[in-house]
C-alpha cells in the first residue's frame, strides 16, 4: 500500500512539474520579440511607427501580466529565467518622431500664384505712383502764383521782333482752378517715364502792379508727368487760353494794354510731391504772357505783359480710389 501510493504520488508531482514547464515556454516564447525582415530606411520608419501604436511595450505591462501569472505557480524553476525576458535589453528600439520630408507635389511650384494674402501684402508695400498716376484720374487742383519778374516776351526770337520789354513794369497774382484728367498710365523709358493729363482751368488774375487791375481768363492744356519710383515727381505744362482784361491803352496809358479782350500763354515746371493716393502738393516757376495777337493795331499798339515767378498749387482725387486686379 505505501508503495502504491507513493507511485501515485510521484506520478501525480511529475505531471504538474512537466506541465509548469510547458506553460513557462509557451509564455517564454509569446514574450520575446519577432524579428522584422529588413527594410529600407523610410519604410522601417513607418513600420516603427504602426508597431508602436498596435503593440505595447515589452517592458512595462506584459512584464505585470506574466509577473501575476507566474506568482501562481512559484515553484517553477523557469521563474527567474521568464522574469529576465522583461530586461530592458529586448525592449523595441526607440524611435524619434521626426517630420518626413516634403512630397514633390507639396512643394509649391514656382509658377504658382501667391496666395489673396499675399497679394494683399504685396500691393501695400507697392509703388505708390500706381494709385495717383492712372488712365482716367480726375484730380481738382487749385494754383496761386506771384509773378514779378518780367522779362521779353520768348518767342520773339521766332516773330522777328526784336528780343527787348517795355519800361512798364507788371506783377500778377495768377489764381488758377483747374480740372485734369490723366489721359494714359505710366509708362516711358528711364527719364521719360510718366503720363500725361488734360487739364482745363478758370482763373482770376489780381495785378497789384500795373496800370490794369484784373484778368479773367479761361485756360485749357497738357502737363507730363515724369514719374519716378517714389513720392517726388516732376512736371512741365504748357496753356493756352483767352480772356477779359480792364485794358488802359485806350485810356491814353503809355505801354498800357490796348484792348481788353486778350490771349493768355502759360508755361510751367516744378515738382510735385504725393502726401498720399488723394492729396499732393506742387512748387515750381510758371511763366505768363498776356497780348491781344496785335488786334489792336494800329490804333493802340500790343506791348503785351511777360512775368514769371513761383507757383504752388495743391490736387485732391475726385471720385473713388484705383481698384487694382490681383497681379
């Protein structure tokens, strides 16, 4: 009877002994890693990054797990061997998220057009003769002039005359309101760069030195605009128009006027300076002949008056800014 039961005994112990064991392997062989097959760089990244996300860690949670399971069974002799398994030596290598590089078809092209909010930008920090020097630009301008000095008149080296002024001695005091239209965009080589407006004019002339007191004249003419890269432009003009003048001529006033209805020449040039895309101001010299085209002869003669002297004048937009298309 003792041996019978220490057969069965001994049976019974070797069976739980062999099937500790196979447990122990079968856990041995779930807990290490299986080899990847080799890849190339990028791809090897990817595959990192998809393992990570699906499989945890060896060393932290399937460590517990075997841990709780093995505490139940701790006369295994495997213990110490399956519990080396979880060292950090057969952890997954670490991978650095680092950003992939950029797809061809990402890449912006370079003849892509820039973005509304770049346009944007860029129109800001634009040329700013853009928005004052267009087609169809209608400005109201407003000219005060005081012309003292006076001097033959300059064409008569083309008249024949002879080229000398008269004793008397005039000042006028030019004011000039005037409607231009720009008739073209910028544009021109180099100097020439600009445009040019049509301009038409009323004005009322004070002569504070003179025998006459007064001139009224309407004024029609073109200026060009030499318009550079920035705030400063210059300009030359040229007018001609008609007018009414209190002519003392026939009033027996030496070198006088002889007529009061006379014709008016204006030259021009200066420089103009843009405060913003609706308001500029202007300087320059302006020259001024008034005569009567000797209508009056012969019974009064046509001294005409020649002065010139500084003008300013200011110009304010009319009507609404430029709309500019995304270029």
């Amino acid at each position: 009877m003792r041996l019978d039961f220490y057969d069965g005994s001994l049976e019974n112990r070797f069976s739980r002994t062999a099937l500790k064991l196979t447990m122990g392997a079968v856990a041995l062989l779930l807990a290490m890693p299986t080899p990847l097959p080799a890849q190339s760089s990028d791809r090897q990244i990817s595959g990192y990054q998809e393992s990570s996300q699906s499989i945890p860690p060896v060393g932290s949670n399937a460590s517990e797990s075997l841990g709780r399971e093995l505490d139940t069974n701790a006369e295994s002799p495997l213990i110490g061997i399956i519990s080396g398994f979880s060292d950090s030596n057969y952890l997954l290598p670490s991978v650095s998220h680092q950003p992939l590089p950029m797809a061809e078809d990402d890449r912006p092209h370079e003849g892509s057009k820039p973005s509304p909010v770049m346009a944007a930008s860029n129109s800001k920090s634009g040329d700013l003769n853009r928005e004052v020097y267009y087609k169809n630009r209608l400005e109201f301008s407003f000219d005060g002039g005081w012309l003292p000095i006076n001097i033959p008149f300059v064409f008569d080296v083309f008249l024949g005359d002879g080229y000398n002024r008269t004793p008397l001695n005039y000042t006028l005091v030019p004011l000039i309101f005037s409607l231009r239209w720009q008739m073209d965009n910028v544009g021109g080589p180099w100097i020439f760069r600009g445009n040019w407006d049509l301009t038409t004019s009323g004005g009322v002339t004070l002569i504070p030195r003179g025998p006459e007191t007064r001139y009224f004249a309407w004024i029609m003419g073109i200026r060009r605009n030499f318009v550079p890269r920035g705030k400063i432009a210059a300009y030359f003009d040229g007018r001609l128009g008609l007018g009414d003048i209190n002519a003392k001529g026939p009033l027996g006033v030496l070198f006088a006027q002889g007529q009061d209805f006379t014709f008016t020449v204006n030259m021009g040039s200066g420089i103009r300076y843009n405060l913003n895309p609706r308001y500029s101001v202007s300087a320059g010299l302006n020259w001024m002949h008034i005569s009567n085209l000797y209508l009056s002869q012969p019974q009064f003669a046509n001294y005409g008056i020649n002065v010139y002297g500084p003008m300013f004048g200011i110009d304010v937009r009319l009507g609404k800014p430029r709309l500019h298309s995304s270029e």
